[in-house]
C-alpha cells in the first residue's frame, strides 16, 4: 500500500522524497532505469521525513525488532529502530557476519543470492518489521519473511522507500502487508 493511500494523500514530504530520489538510466544495465537514493541521503529534510514517516507509522505497533536488509536497509533501518525503541538486526549477504548464522537462499531475476542473520539475534515472538529502500519483484523481502519466520519471529509488514503500486512478487510476500512511501520515478516514460 502506498503512504499517500493511508493517510498521507497530498503530504508535500512525499513529493519531496520522490524529487529528492535521482533517476539513473541505463544503470546497471541497459534499460534500467535506477531509483537512486544516495540523493535522498543528502537531502538532510528529505532524509529525516523519510525517517519520521516510517516512525509514525510504527511507534505504537509493539515492533521490537526492525530487520534492515543490505545495504540500503541499513541505512534507514537503526534510526527508525531507535525511535521507536526496537533492535536493528542486519540480513546480511553471505560470510559478511561474524558469528553463527542462519541462512536463506532466493532466486533473483538473474540468478541468486542468499541472505543471512546471526543466530539468536531474533526471539521467537518477536514483532518485526522488514525495511529496504526499494521492492521490485518481491524476492529478497520474501526470503527475509522466511527467515525470520524460520526463528518463529511475527513479521508484522515490510517497508520500502520505493515501489510500484502493485508489486509483481506481493504474492511472493505470504500475506504480509507492504508499506510504500513512493512509486518509481519516470525519466522518459521508463521505470
């Protein structure tokens, strides 16, 4: 679901956010047109409404811990964690965590990659959020929800800065709620 249908409809932070968000085309390949939030990050008002739209969101939903995905979750992910008193686990790529880990592999478009948290970073019953910059087919946040669900943690909703209105791979997401800030922005009638 997209922010500007829960509530926020006309809040000039989204409009921000959205311009904020340079478009890069052809990036990595041709035909790609990347979302690329590096921009976001040095718009200090942008950033921090981002920040605070998440916040307001989640305050009192009871969430304790907020799993942020590489690397961009990691970005958003630890402030919203601390303002609303929950635990920022990181869902890291392959051998990038030093202890014992958990383990769940998924299927990209082009082949496949693997994320992996430490063992006993999450509870069973522990109220998660999933938060990443950006959801395309669904993919990665799916393999997230099942690994946290693998340790009995709730997965409450995943957050994304970025989406389309409808998401190829929701179906992918087992019934959990989407929460979006803005849709891609179009250089060119491109995504």
């Amino acid at each position: 679901m997209l922010a500007a249908e829960n509530g926020l409809k006309g809040d000039p932070r989204l409009q921000a956010i959205s311009d904020a968000i340079r478009v890069v085309p052809h990036f990595p390949k041709p035909g790609i047109m990347f979302q690329d939030i590096t921009t976001l990050l040095l718009d200090h008002k942008a950033f921090k409404d981002t920040v605070d739209i998440f916040v307001d969101r989640y305050r009192d939903m009871d969430i304790s811990v907020v799993a942020g995905v590489e690397a961009r979750g990691f970005m958003f992910g630890p402030s919203i964690a601390l303002a609303i008193g929950a635990k920022f686990v990181p869902l890291r790529k392959p051998r990038k965590l030093p202890g014992e880990v958990i383990a769940e592999a998924y299927d990209l478009e082009y082949g496949s990659d693997c994320l992996e948290m430490h063992v006993g970073a999450v509870q069973p019953g522990e109220r998660v959020i999933v938060i990443d910059d950006l959801v395309a087919t669904g993919g990665t946040l799916s393999a997230a929800i099942r690994l946290l669900e693998r340790v009995g943690a709730q997965v409450v909703e995943c957050a994304c800065v970025i989406g389309l209105r409808e998401v190829k791979g929701q179906r992918r997401l087992n019934g959990k709620p989407l929460y979006i800030l803005v849709e891609p922005r179009e250089i060119d009638g491109c995504y």
